[in-house]
C-alpha cells in the first residue's frame, strides 16, 4: 500500500541502506502487479534551497505481461508547467493543468530494474540544488518509455483527461520551455 512504502521512503535521511530498502520494496511490488492492477508509489526531490521539498505521486498500472502505464500525479506548483495545459475561458479565468501526466507502454524493465528507482529515490535522500522539476521531468522521465517529454505531452494534450484549475499556476521559471 501507499502507506507501507511511505514508511520505506528515506527522505532526506543521506541512508544507502534505507534507500536500497525502499528500491527493493518498490521493484517487488511492481515486479507483483497483475495486469489491470496499479500501484501509487511517493515520490518528489529535496532541495535545500528556498524551493525545499517537493512531493509528488506516481501511479503504475501493469497493463499488459510486457507494459506499465506510468502516471505522474503533481498538484503544483513545482513542475506543474511541465503538465498539459488549456485555456478554460468557459467556466474560469483561470489556465487548466492536466495533474497527471501519464506515459504509455512503458517497458517492464524499465520499471522492474532498479536503475529508474534509484536515480528517483536519490532525489529524495540526499537534498541537493541539483534536484528540480527540470532534471525530473526532462532528464528522468523520457527514459520511460523512449519518447521525448514533448512528445509525451502532446500524447498527454489529444487525451481528454482529468485536469484541475490551479489559479497561480507553476511557480515562476519552472514552466515548460516553449516548443
């Protein structure tokens, strides 16, 4: 459950033994997954500036023996910018953000070895101004599912998913650079 590896998850703890634990709890829960059944596994970066910790949600769904759909789930405002995004002038003033982006046909060992969970985990466990919205969603994320973010977005921009207005959008200079 969710809160079986929050309590597995090191954050800020600079522990390689906690940090292997939590890897190890999350690979076997993936690696356990039937088809059509899904995991939430938190996730986020420390940062020890002013922009602190950020917290976000990842939700695996095994959809095939071969495949995961892989969600990130972020409410904002760090890295929200990286999220599809509408106008909504027919209900609010107010810009509308997909919450989850969502990354299809990732490959099983792609999330079944422990390279993905550790360059994440590390993210949380040892605070460092390296870790951002930008290395997350651009340097980590593409690996997935061998698609670059953009093209993932626009995947993410046709589907007519969940969405949620955030009136103060992304926090500034985490937006997504312009295509």
């Amino acid at each position: 459950t969710v809160l079986d590896l929050c309590g597995h998850l090191p954050v800020g703890s600079k522990s390689e033994q906690q940090l292997l634990e939590y890897i190890s709890a999350v690979t076997s829960r993936v690696k356990a997954l039937q088809v059509g059944k899904s995991l939430i596994i938190p996730a986020g970066w420390c940062n020890p500036s002013d922009a602190g910790d950020f917290a976000l949600l990842f939700v695996v769904e095994r959809t095939s023996l071969e495949h995961f759909m892989f969600a990130v789930v972020n409410t904002g405002p760090e890295g929200l910018g990286y999220h599809p995004i509408r106008a909504n002038v027919s209900e609010t003033a107010n810009m509308t953000y997909r919450l989850a982006l969502v990354f299809e046909e990732v490959a099983e060992t792609k999330l079944t070895d422990s390279s993905f969970w550790f360059m994440t985990g590390r993210m949380q466990v040892w605070p460092s101004e390296a870790h951002t919205a930008k290395r997350f969603y651009e340097v980590l994320l593409p690996h997935l599912n061998n698609r670059t973010l953009s093209a993932s977005i626009a995947i993410n921009s046709a589907d007519d998913g969940h969405s949620a207005s955030v009136p103060d959008g992304p926090a500034s200079g985490h937006d997504r650079p312009a295509s």
